[in-house]
C-alpha cells in the first residue's frame, strides 16, 4: 500500500527541496566546514595570524591526559544521566498507565518540567542545594552532613547528573507512556488469565514489547547528556571544582570562548561531531532493520 | 549571494544586540556615537550609567552610549568576535589580565599613544600613577590602553566579629602568622553555629575573593619574588610561571591547614565570594578594593580595610601590590572614520579631568587612576570622612615599583587563573599537597604560554 509521486524532469524536484537544502548547507554544512578548518590551524584569538598546522590539534588532544580524563567523565555522566531519567521515567509512566482517579493532572504535572529552560532550572536547583543559601544545603549542613558541592567533586558530579536527568525525566515519561499504551491490552489479558503476576508479567510481557522505545530513548538519552547539557553544569558549577564536571562539551567551550583557543577547541568540535555521526548511524541502522522486519 | 547576504545579516545582528529604537536614532542622528562596552554590575554599572549621562551632557557633539556585555571574561570574547565580525564597539572594557592579548591584536585596536597621534588631541602619560600606568603600558613608556578602573587586594574584615572574638577591632592583622591566629580565635569564639546569632546562616571565619589573584599574584608582588620570569613576562614571550617557590607554597599550606581546621573556607572563584562578607557571614574577607561600594551599600556592621598581610621572614620592607581591575582599549572597524575617533579621545579626556576621576574614585572604591584625581580628593578631605578609603592607594604606592610588582605580562593568563583554582581545589579537597598543587599549575601554566608564543610569534 504504497503510493508514490513522481514528478517529471529536474528542476521542478531540485527547487522543491531547495529551502532544506539552503538550511543543511547555512545551519549545518558551512559551520561544521569551519569548524574542520579552524580545527587544523592555530590562529590567535583575533583571527590575525593563521597558520595551517595539519593533525597537530588532534595529536595534542589525544596526548593531553586531561582530555582523556574528560572523555571518561562524559561517559559516566551519560550512562548516570541516562540510567537515572530512564528508570524514574519508566517508573512514573507505569505508575501513570495505570487507572488512576486525577489521571491528566497527574501527567500534565510531570511534563512540566520539560519546558523549563536549563539556566532557570539550574537557578533552582541552586536555591535548593547551595551550601550556604540552599534549603536543602544548609538544613544538610546544620545536621552535620558536610554538604559543598564547590569544593567537592564527587557531590558536585551528584548534583550535574541529578539536576540534568530530571530535566530528561519528562521526555522520557512521554515516549515510556505512548509505548505502555501501544501494547495491546489483549496481550496483557491474556497474560494475566495465565497467572503471570506484577513483575513476572512486567518483565516477561511488557518490557520486550517496550524494547524498541527503550532502545530508541537510550541513543537520544545519551546525546542529551553528552551535548545538551551545557546549559545546566555552566549554571551550576562552571565545570568544577577542580575538573570534576567538566564534560567534553564544557571544554569546548571552556577552551574556545573563555581561553580562546579557537584550534584546539574546533579539533574538539570535530570530535564531538564524529561522536554524533556514529551515535546517529548507530540508530539509523537499528530503526531501519526494524521496520524491515 | 543570496546566502552571503543572509550570512553577514546574522552576524551583524549577533554583533549589535543593541539595536537602538527609533526615537534615539533621530535624536542620535547628528552627534557621533561611541559605543562603550564593559563588565560593571551593581553599583558600579550604575556608576558608568552615570559617567555616560554626565558627559554626554557636557558636550553636544558627541554621545556615549554604555552596554553592558556580561563579565569580564565574556566582555573580552564578544569584543573579539564582534572585530572579526567588523562590528567592534569603539571602547571595550578590558580587564588586565586581558592586557596581554590584547597587545597582541595588532591591527583590531588603536593604542592610545596611537590614537592621541592620529586625533592630535592630548593624552599625557605623566598624569597617571605609575603603578597603573606600568602596566598598561609598552616597555617604553608609551600608553597602550587607557587606565580607568583600578583597584588592589585589600582585606576586609567585619569590626563587631573581632570584638566578640575579643580581638582589638582597631588593629587588624599586620602579618600572615597575626592573620592565621586571628582567624583560628574567631573560629573558636564567633563562627560557632548558633542560630540566634547568624539568622541561619552559616558563619565562616575567613575567605578570599580572586584566589588566584590575591593569593598568589599579590602575593608575589609584595614579597619581592617572580611570579614569572623575564620581569612576569614583560620582556619577552618565552616567559616561564616561578610561582612555585618556598614561599608561596608556605602560604598555600598555610590556608590548607586553616582551611582543614575550618578558620578559612574557599567560598569559589573569582568574586563570587564578595556577598560573603557583606551579607555578615564571614570576618575576614580578602577582595578587591572595588568592593567597597557594594560593601556601603550592604553591610549592616561595622567593618574597616586593611592592607594585604606580608610575611616578616621573607620580606622586612614589602612591596607595593599590583593593579587589578580593566583599562579601556580602543578598537577599529574597516569602516570608522576619524571624527569617531576624536570622539573616543574626547571621551577618554573627559575621563581623565581630576573633577571626573575623583568622583568615580569616591563613588566606588576603585583608586583614582591621575594624580590629580588623588590630590583632588586630600583636597576635599575625603580620607579624614572616610577613613580607610585611601587603603588602597597606599598599598599602591608603598616602596618603589620593582620588576617583580610592575604587573603581569602573559599572554592567555585568564585561562592560567583557572589553572590556579582547579589545581588549589584539588589540593583543597585533599587530593594533593601545596607544592603538588603549585608545581602542577606551573607545569600546566607553561604550557600554555607556550602555545600563546606559537600563536602570536607565526
């Protein structure tokens, strides 16, 4: 049941997709080619001296040891941040699947957070957790639990990963929700008149019906966490105390708008990009092979 | 085509957020406008606002128009992207830690000495203190950057603190080791978490702003001792960090330990920890003598300043301590003509006027920059109603400026700063010891000069 348009000639096509290829190519395109540029030059920060220098970025990235700590970094932050907003979310949306009296107020409730911007989330979680102003903070610290997360790495890493997945959590909650109610009910009726019992049925039934949503939800989970996070650990922590939330995004920007070192934080960028291309292939394949089958 | 057009638009929008409405474009249409870009907040944006009115209402052909472009950091990279965008304001406020690259712009900006030749208006170096004018200065005397707002480390500390730790309010602490033994009895007998007293707050006894700066740049300064080599870098690009000799990792260790036994505590980076001290939760605060305006407006104690601690077994006679604070850089576009920049230096004249350089002293707590200016306040008996208020000049002007308290040359010392801090962090939370930290932030540090020469030398 396929229905296809084809239109005649080529420029009636061409002109059709023009306006997205002119985007690709202002928006995507023409910066990523700057980016690759810069990224084999060293320049000083006003642009006045530029000399092509080849690899020499990339080498001095791949043997400088704090940027393969921050690698490392960013790949725990992921895995927590993605561990986190998925099990709270998966938790909450079977909670919300259920029938439950105030059901559309509930889920309105938890979509909310969605919509906050991360500098005005992260001002709260400040005013939450700051060790001198915060409420949390401060009722922590008159207890006796030595709270500082600027001058803690580990608190301060606790503090990114917590206020980054439950910015995550709502998006989750909605792919997690729309999944639980594409399972058919005869399925689960089915399962229950064989005696299959809460979690027996939960894991055995309706997780492997939900596998596509959870796959598709850890790739987009992880690219959040590695590149949309900015906003949040910049508000919060600048990166420390010391390195200790520094992820590979913030050095970027660290590197490039603070110290103005526009080579090595371009051979970032390219980096980075690299990372996005593979993860993207990654789901491309998988999606695909699905709807094959 | 199409998309070039498209493409400068959005940059030039990026570049001039401050599309003016209207109705000031009409008025604004027969006078030359300079666009005045700088880092001030609180008091002291208000302070600006104030200075731009004044002017503009002394003159009718000229008018001054401030934006506010963030902090110090961020003002220094919109300026730089706002140049290769073509859109460079006509005087950016550099801080002077940014003076090292900015020297290295060439082309991007206009040197004072440069723009007093090119508008034959008269900018004479000799009225300016030499602890400001050096080091803003080439190794020839010749002005760079315009000196404007200038300030020193200072040590503020919290009067009803010390008498309630049954320490004399009037005599602050002269040396490290007094400040150390201050700082562990007001730990003992007033930090002490009683609620009724603090209003909830958490009482610290000691804190710094600017770590890197007043720890370890002053520092340096005032006990005679490198902090880079080759005269901190004004005599050449292949300068090397020194900072982690005996007596600065003494004073490292000494606040590690007093931080360890909670008489001091690292409340962040830069001037975050300013609202510690005024908001009462602190005694001791050492910070930038700019603090002061917020500080009067804030503070529901009694408070005084003193100057920064020297320690007697490295230096008997200290030196002065060195400028923090910004200067005023002029920069170019392809397109600005001379009238505007007659107007700059019309306006940096303006600024320069005892009358005017005083005012903005009194106003904020920045030193004035002329002598005039400084003369102009004795004058008016400003330090006998204020009394602490020229704290700040005198430790500028202690001893004869030697090549170790002249100032910082190096270039990207913002990003050696950070260093500074993650490296002083790490040894804070316990991970490494003071000369693991200093040798550490050396090592990295020259590293980073290194790739600074390259960049400017190619």
């Amino acid at each position: 049941m396929e229905r296809r348009t084809i239109f005649p000639g080529r420029a009636f096509p061409i002109l059709l997709v023009l306006p997205q290829l002119l985007l690709t190519f202002v928006f995507f395109l023409w910066p990523a080619g700057q980016a690759i540029w810069s990224s084999m030059t060293r320049a000083d920060p006003f642009g006045i001296r530029t000399t092509f220098v080849g690899t020499e970025n990339f080498y001095d990235l791949f043997t400088d040891p704090l940027y393969r700590d921050s690698i490392g970094r960013t790949l725990v932050f992921c895995v927590a941040v993605s561990v986190l907003s998925m099990g709270v979310a998966l938790l909450l949306a079977v909670c919300a699947d259920r029938e439950i009296r105030g059901r559309g107020w509930y889920r309105i409730m938890l979509i909310w957070p969605y919509a906050v911007a991360p500098a005005v989330a992260a001002v709260l979680w400040i005013l939450l957790l700051h060790p001198q102003i915060g409420l949390i903070g401060r009722w922590l610290n008159r207890h006796g639990v030595p709270w500082d997360y600027k001058l803690n790495g580990l608190q301060a890493m606790s503090v990114v990963i917590g206020a980054s997945a439950w910015k995550q959590v709502s998006y989750n909650f909605i792919f997690f929700l729309a999944g639980l109610q594409s399972i058919p009910r005869a399925v689960i009726e089915a399962a229950r008149m064989d005696g299959a019992k809460g979690w027996f049925r939960f894991r055995t039934m309706v997780l492997p019906l939900l596998m596509p949503t959870v796959f598709f939800l850890i790739v987009v989970n992880l690219v959040y966490a590695a590149f949309d996070t900015f906003g949040t650990i910049q508000a919060l922590t600048q990166g420390g105390p010391g390195k200790a939330t520094e992820t590979l995004v913030v050095k970027v920007f660290r590197d490039g708008l603070i110290n103005l070192d526009v080579g090595g934080s371009s051979a970032q960028s390219v980096v980075l990009m690299l990372g996005v291309i593979v993860l993207t292939a990654v789901q491309f394949r998988f999606l695909s092979r699905r709807t094959d089958s | 085509m199409h998309r070039r057009t498209l493409l400068a638009g959005a940059a030039a929008l990026a570049a001039s957020p401050a599309a003016l409405p209207a109705t000031a474009w009409a008025q604004a249409a027969s006078k030359t406008k300079v666009v005045f870009w700088h880092a001030m907040t609180g008091a002291n944006g208000d302070e600006i606002n104030r200075i731009a009115r004044d002017f503009n209402a002394s003159q009718s052909g000229v008018e001054v128009e401030p934006i506010f472009k963030g902090s110090y950091p961020e003002t220094l990279t919109a300026a730089i992207a706002a140049w290769r965008a073509g859109q460079a304001p006509h005087i950016a406020q550099i801080y002077e830690v940014g003076t090292g690259s900015m020297l290295a712009a060439g082309p991007a900006v206009k040197q004072v000495w440069q723009l007093a030749q090119d508008t034959g208006l008269k900018i004479d170096p000799a009225t300016y203190l030499p602890a400001v004018r050096g080091y803003y200065s080439l190794v020839d005397g010749r002005m760079a950057s315009m000196p404007f707002n200038s300030s020193t480390g200072v040590m503020w500390y919290n009067k009803d603190a010390f008498e309630m730790a049954g320490l004399d309010p009037e005599k602050a602490p002269v040396t490290w080791a007094e400040f150390a033994t201050a700082a562990r009895a007001l730990k003992e007998k007033w930090a002490v978490p009683t609620m009724a007293k603090s209003g909830g707050q958490e009482l610290m006894a000691t804190t710094t702003s600017w770590f890197a700066w007043i720890q370890l740049e002053e520092y340096s300064a005032i006990h005679n001792l490198p902090f880079a080599t080759k005269a901190d870098g004004f005599e050449g690009l292949d300068t090397e960090l020194k900072f982690n000799a005996a007596p600065q990792v003494k004073q490292l260790q000494m606040l590690l330990e007093l931080a360890r036994d909670g008489a001091f505590k690292y409340t962040g980076r830069d001037n975050t920890p300013d609202p510690v001290f005024y908001s009462g939760q602190t005694a001791i605060g050492f910070g930038s003598s700019a603090g002061r305006a917020d500080i009067v407006r804030n503070a529901k104690f009694k408070w005084a300043a003193a100057m920064l601690p020297y320690d007697p077994a490295v230096i008997q006679q200290p030196n002065n301590t060195i400028i923090g604070g910004a200067s005023l850089w002029t920069m170019t576009t392809p397109t600005r003509k001379p009238e505007e920049y007659k107007a700059v230096a019309q306006f940096l004249q303006f600024l320069a006027q005892p009358e005017n350089d005083t005012l903005y002293h009194q106003h904020t707590g920045y030193v004035p920059v002329t002598l005039g200016g400084y003369e102009l306040s004795q004058k008016q008996g400003y330090y006998e109603k204020n009394p602490g208020a020229d704290i700040a000049i005198k430790s500028l002007t202690r001893g004869t400026v030697t090549e170790n308290s002249r100032g910082l040359r190096l270039g990207r010392l913002p990003e050696i700063r950070n260093i500074v801090y993650e490296e002083v962090e790490k040894a804070l939370q316990g991970q490494q010891n003071a000369q693991a930290a200093l040798d550490s932030a050396v090592a990295r540090g020259n590293r980073v000069l290194r790739e600074f020469e390259k960049s400017v030398r190619t």
